[in-house]
C-alpha cells in the first residue's frame, strides 16, 4: 500500500500551505518572480534561471531531491492557464515546512525522487492573460520545429536532465462536460499518445496508472466530475513528445466548477493530486493500479453553458416561438483584470445542452429590459442595493450624469449595467450571438429572472445572493 493521506490530512495540508499572494487567476511574472525569490532565501532548493522569454523576463527551474527517479513538471505554457502555477508555489511551501506531521512524505520524496519544476514558461503569454507567446506562437504546438526560445528551452531542459515521469499542467476551457450528464468537468486527465496509432508502451501505461490513482483520489473530491482529454497524436504537442522521449507524461487540465471562478477549489484538488503522483512514483505503488482503469474514465464532451434556458417563449406577436436558449460568457482583460460579456450560444432543441444555471420556463416568456428614466448625478449614488431596486422594477441599464475620469471604463459588480456616453444595449429579442439583457417573466409581466449579462439573476433573492459580477461602465 505505502504511505498515504486521507481527505482531512489533504485538507488540513493545504490549508496550511496555501500560497497567499496567489489568489486570482490573473497573476503576473512580478508575483512570480517574488516568490521565487522567498523560496531562493529558504536554501531547501536549487533555482536557477534558465533562460528568458522573447521580451527578456526571466524562466525560472526549481530543483528538489536526490534521488534516482527523474520528475519533470511545467506549468503555464499558455499564459492564460495558471491553476497549476499557483498550485505549484503550494506545494513548494509545503516542502518547506516541517515538524506538522508531514515530514515522512518530504524525507520519502527528497531522498527517492529529483524534482524539476519549470512553474512559469509563457511569462510574456501571462502578463497579457493570452494563451500563446509575445510573438503569437502556441508553445504547445513547438515541440517539432523549436522555433520559439520558450519552447526550444524547454526541450533542451529535458533533452539535458531526461526525465522518467513528466507533468504537463494546463487549464481548459470550462464548457466541457462529463458525457450525458451536466457535471462540468473539473479536471481532465490523459496520457498522450506517443504514436499515430496510439499504441500502448511500458511509458504510457505508466502515465495511464498514474492517473488511476490521480482518479482515485479526485471521485472523493468531485465525484462524476473527470474525465479524459482528446488522445489524438500531436506531433507538434509538448506531452505526446515527452511520451515519445521516454517519459511516463501525464496531461493535467483544470476545467470548471460551479462556484469557482477563479479556480481556487481547482488549485487545491492540483496540488493534491500532484503531491500523491509523487508520493506514488517515489514509492513505486503507482504500478499496483489496473491500466484499464484509465481507459474507463470518459472523453470530455462538450455541452456545457454558462446558462440554459428551456422552454422559453419569444418571438413576436405574429409569430410566437418557444424554445430553449444557451448562453455562454466571454472575458475581455483589462489592466490585469477582466470584465464579461453574454451572448447567445445557441437556439433550439438543445435538451443535450446543459447550464451551470439552468432555468425551466415553461410557461414564463421573455420580457425586454428598460433603461431607468433618470440618470443619476454620480456614481456615489448607486449602491448595490439601489441598483438592485431598479433591476427589479425592470431597469437594466441607468446612465450616469458625471463620471470622474478615473472611472470611465471602470469595472464594477453592480446588479445593472451602467453607461455614460455609450447607450446601454438592451436586447430588443432573442438572436444568435446577439446580447444578453432581459427578464423572464409570466404573462402578467411579473418578473422572475433578470438576465443580465450573461449573468442569472433570480429576482426573489437578496442582493447579497448574487454573487460575483463582473461588469464595466460603458
């Protein structure tokens, strides 16, 4: 069996060595870089610089172990996939600590296994929350031809320390659901193929029992809630070169969960299942598992929306039409931060459509958002909960008379959309990727559900059951 760790002992572990100046997905290489530099102080690493990316910040490996089992693992080769990242400084202030009950697993990975951790390969892709590089490249898709420095150092770091296991961390797209259900996938595993034929060696069916376990552990935390990246051959991927060069690779990607939109649950379900991978490859006990556990584990689907409403009636007088709608947000960053957008995904017969927020509408129909009659005179005004008030008498959008220059594109999390010069755009009806700002109501015009920017609203709550919003004043 080996030495193990129950859910309480994860935990209490990552709990306590959670890292505090990571707390958003929209870090930058500064933050990153700081870090570093704390954990060069605590002397229990190697941390080299081991090159620059094409506008010269620094790429940065971290060493750890002696032993004879070679680990390698890279995060944020897409700038804009940081779970990993931030799951990796975790585990760094876990080998750190001591005397808490956990020195068995430090001395058990330091004397079995020597670690190499790339935490921030795409540091120009990061600054600007952009998946490929400052030279609009995808690095994933580099292993081949080398063409990138970011991409040619990272072969060449597993050319020179050829590593047996590999990590390959990454974050998806949170629209993928487990199939048949309406479970986001939370994570989505794979062993990439080294072949065309996706042919099964030693070194995959090592990645594939790795991730039994990894699948083990995360049915506790999120039951229903995994499943399998595409397998097809990559030629140009990182993770099927690995693969090729001998190294048992495992492919994590963090997908969605409800409630999570900065990925910090996610965060914690990486470092947990990192750290057991490696308690497992330095025990060897990752070779008890059945490799047809793997195969098992379903391929992502993608159905999945921010919101689905079924049943809806719309249309006009002349010719009434009721039918389900998908919605789905996009993000625009601004200034290291980010503000949202709905749209209309789909219209249709779309029962194999689910939402995170699923509204049944029999019976309801759709009902066009107002602009409030009177602007207000300045921002101080305009509390959450007076907002609230104007979202529920109907008012989708309230202009704002004077806006001070700092706050002219400002975002904001008010439960109605605010403008100043540029008129707020109700939705006038219900078009495929048109917008998304209206109410559902009955037929008396009572309103049920604000719509508001991609966003569901259940008009019989407080305001303080909202939730996140992230919108700006237009």
């Amino acid at each position: 069996m080996g030495m193990q760790v129950d859910s309480s002992q994860w935990n209490s572990m990552h709990a306590s060595y959670k890292e505090s100046a990571l707390f958003h997905r929209r870090f930058k290489h500064k933050d990153v870089d700081s870090l570093i530099q704390v954990h060069r102080n605590s002397g229990l690493f190697n941390i080299s610089q081991i090159g620059k990316s094409v506008e010269g910040r620094a790429i940065y490996e971290i060493a750890y172990g002696k032993g004879d089992k070679k680990v390698m693992l890279w995060s944020q080769m897409h700038g804009d996939e940081p779970t990993a990242t931030m799951a990796l400084f975790d585990i760094f202030n876990f080998l750190e600590g001591k005397g808490d009950g956990f020195d068995s697993i430090r001395n058990l990975l330091q004397e079995n296994l020597s670690i190499r951790f790339i935490p921030m390969l795409n540091p120009d892709g990061a600054e600007r929350f952009l998946r490929r590089n400052a030279q609009s490249i995808d690095l994933n898709r580099d292993a081949r031809a080398n063409q990138t420095v970011e991409g040619a150092l990272l072969k060449s770091r597993a050319k020179e320390f050829n590593p047996r296991y590999g990590f390959n961390l990454h974050d998806q797209n949170i629209y993928y659901n487990v199939p048949d259900t309406k479970n986001p996938v939370t994570i989505s595993l794979l062993a990439p193929a080294y072949n065309t034929e996706r042919d099964v060696n030693e070194v995959r069916e090592g990645a594939m029992q790795i991730i039994v376990g990894m699948n083990k552990i995360l049915q506790q935390y999120v039951p229903d809630a995994v499943a399998k990246y595409d397998d097809t051959y990559t030629p140009r991927g990182f993770g099927d070169n690995f693969q090729s060069w001998g190294a048992s690779t495992v492919l994590i990607e963090s997908g969605g969960l409800k409630g999570d939109p900065e990925k910090q649950q996610i965060r914690k379900l990486n470092f947990i299942i990192i750290l057991n991978a490696l308690m497992e490859i330095a025990q060897g006990t990752y070779e008890n598992y059945d490799a047809k556990g793997y195969e098992e584990i379903p391929f992502n689907a993608s159905q999945m929306h921010d919101i689905v409403i079924r049943g809806l009636s719309f249309g006009n007088d002349s010719i009434p039409l009721k039918s389900d709608i998908a919605i789905r947000r996009g993000e625009t960053t601004v200034a290291g931060d980010y503000f949202v957008r709905g749209r209309v995904e789909d219209i249709g017969d779309l029962p194999e459509s689910y939402g995170y927020d699923e509204v049944e509408a029999d019976g309801l129909r759709f009902i066009a958002g107002k602009i409030a009659p009177q602007a207000i005179p300045d921002l101080s005004i305009l509390t959450p909960e007076v907002a609230y008030d104007l979202l529920k008498k109907g008012y989708m959008g309230v202009q704002v008379a004077k806006l001070l220059p700092a706050e002219e594109g400002m975002l904001h999390s008010l439960p109605i959309q605010v403008f100043s010069k540029t008129a707020f755009a109700a939705t006038p009806f219900i078009d495929l990727g048109g917008t998304t700002n209206f109410y559902i109501g009955d037929s008396t015009g009572n309103l049920k559900y604000a719509i508001l920017n991609g966003y569901l609203i259940d008009l019989s709550k407080s305001v303080k059951d909202i939730g996140l919003l992230k919108n700006r004043i237009q």
